[in-house]
C-alpha cells in the first residue's frame, strides 16, 4: 500500500433548505391561516480517527466531500428532513488545518475521536413563525443559510512512543526488524526506507512501547537533499529518540561527525525537536572496524552525553540491554510529565 501523508482536500457543508409559505384551505375551516413548514438543517462534514487506517491514501483520489443539503419546508406544517453528514474516515495520528488560516482544527490522537470541521447551514423559517396580531396572513418566508465551505490540509503524523533517527545505512531498518515484528526493506544502499515504518516492541511482562523507523538523514536535508526533512513530522509525537550511529564509519578526525549532522537538521526543522531525550547507539559492533571503533565512541560521548549502548542488530548483540534500557527511560519520562500536569494542577 502506498504510504500517503500529506493531503489538501476541500469540503463543503449542506445548505439549508428554504422555509415553505402556505395556507390552509379545508372544507369548513373558513380561516385556516399559515402552515409553512421550516427548512431542514444542512448535514455537516465530520472528520473521524479510525484505527483500522494507515494512509491517507483515499483522500488523494477524491479531493471533494459535500454533505446533503436540507430538504426546503412544504404546508401543513411539515418540516424539512436535515440534510446527510459526510463523514471522512482518517488514520489516529491525523492533524487537520484550515488552509487559509493556519488554523488546526483537530489532532486526532485516539480512536473515534471526531470533529466537525464545517457546520450545515441553517434551514430557513416557514410562514407560520411570522403571524402576528396585525399580520393574520404573512406571505415571507426565510432562505436556507449556505453551509460553510474550507479547504483543509490534512496530515499524519504517526503515534509512536520511540523514533529511530540516523544517516542512511546506519541500520535503522535491521534494528526494527530485529527488535519487533516489522519488516521493512532492508539493502546495502542508501536510502532504503523510503517512508516510516512502524513496529511493537516487547521488553517486559506486559510491557511494550512503539517504535518507529525514520528514512535517513543527511547534510542539508533541511533543503530537501536526499529525501528532505518532511518524516520528521513523525517523530515529533515521540517520547524518546534512539539515534543509531555506525560504529564502523567513525572517523579518526572527526568521530562524531555523523552525530553533528544528524542533530543539526533536527535543530533546524524544529528545535523542540532537538531537546528530546536520546540514547546514543552503537551498531555494527560485529564488524571488526565497528568493534575496534567502539572504545574511541565511547570515550568521545563519556558522561556528559546521552545514554549510551552497543549493539549488532544483525547478529542481535546488546539487543535486549537496549530494549531494557528504552524501556526504563520512557518510563521515566511518564514519570516526570505527570509530574509536570500535578504540579501545572491538571
């Protein structure tokens, strides 16, 4: 299925329908006087986060949604029936701004969650509402109101608790094949993973978190060389950052150099981004020059920077040490944020 992300789409909200003049006229009733119905309500377009979604594949076929507009009033007193909402079905995750404002209407963060993002217009007032003791027979009745009318932008950013981030090829694919039951495109080239991929993984009795996978960064990504920045965005919802190094690729000048790069386009697509915890991790430790190299990473980072952690994906190598270790982390950062919304009073 192809991975679809970012989506402009326009809605259009059901007019309502216009209110009905009418009089009575029945045998026997010699003044029968006004009996038109109302309008019915124009239906709304609503925007529901469902779970069994993974794209926003559908929204890129069909651009339009319209809601039903309100059926007009007719005599003897019937009202109009309200028009049918249209309803647009989109991945948990989902953000939805208005285009021209900037506006974010909804985060869809859970299942069901749901909004209106244009309303019905109202159904206009039938002859019946206007009678009055100096006018027995009113001939006025109200328009239907026109429904409101957006173009939205809709984007997906996924819900994972932890975001894999690194230059191409340094194993991000491998480690979330070997970690949880994901399997994503795994080559000897860069640029592998051409969209996020997302996997469960357990550490724990009953315990789990989820991981996502990011396509590689590199140098001036920022300005959209190699696949650009525009993953990010799913690894902004994330509690935690593993960013994966290639033991085998440090240099003797400039050893973290690749760490540099990577923590520069972050800072540069947002710099909220950048203050995320990280867990500094070492692959390709089974390669005899990732091994050699590993002394030397770990005396360069020593205390003042992240966590730190070897591993091999490929061989498994550390693999449980590491889950052990993400696994503690995001439970302090639980820890601390209800900490936060106790102390903020929420």
């Amino acid at each position: 299925m192809k991975f679809v992300d970012e989506v402009r789409v326009k809605v259009k909200a059901g007019d309502g329908g216009r209110g009905c003049v009418s009089f009575r006229r029945e045998k026997y009733v010699p003044r029968g006087g006004p009996n038109g119905g109302d309008g019915g309500d124009g239906g709304d377009v609503v925007v529901i986060a469902d779970a069994q979604l993974t794209t926003l594949l559908d929204l890129r076929y069909q651009k339009q949604y319209r809601a039903g507009r309100g059926e007009h009033g007719r005599g003897k007193d019937q009202h109009g029936k309200r028009g049918e909402n249209r309803v647009i079905h989109v991945p948990v995750g989902t953000v939805v701004r208005d285009e021209r404002t900037g506006e974010i209407l909804a985060d869809l963060k859970t299942p069901g969650d749901r909004v209106v993002v244009v309303a019905g217009g109202k159904g206009g007032k039938g002859n019946a509402h206007f009678v009055s003791s100096t006018n027995r027979s009113p001939r006025q009745a109200q328009p239907g109101l026109s429904g409101e009318e957006k173009e939205l932008d809709v984007e997906l950013r996924l819900l994972a608790d932890v975001g894999i981030i690194g230059l191409p090829n340094a194993g991000k694919s491998t480690l979330i094949a070997a970690i949880s039951a994901a399997r994503p495109k795994i080559a000897d080239y860069p640029f592998t993973t051409l969209v996020p991929n997302l996997g469960v993984v357990t550490y724990g009795e009953g315990k789990s978190f989820v991981v996502a996978d990011i396509p590689g960064l590199i140098e001036g990504a920022h300005r959209g060389e190699g696949l650009g920045d525009k993953f990010l965005k799913h690894v902004s919802r994330t509690s935690l950052l593993i960013h994966l190094l290639d033991a085998s690729r440090v240099g003797e000048e400039n050893p973290l150099a690749d760490l540099e790069v990577v923590n520069r386009e972050l800072e540069l697509f947002d710099p909220a981004l950048a203050e995320k915890p990280q867990i500094m991790v070492a692959n390709k430790i089974d390669l005899p020059e990732g091994r050699a190299k590993l002394q030397l990473l770990k005396n360069l980072l020593g205390p003042a920077f992240p966590p730190f952690c070897a591993i091999s994906a490929v061989t498994g190598e550390g693999l449980p040490e590491l889950k052990r270790l993400v696994g503690v982390k995001l439970e302090e950062e639980k820890e601390a944020k209800g900490e936060d919304r106790i102390a903020a009073g929420l």
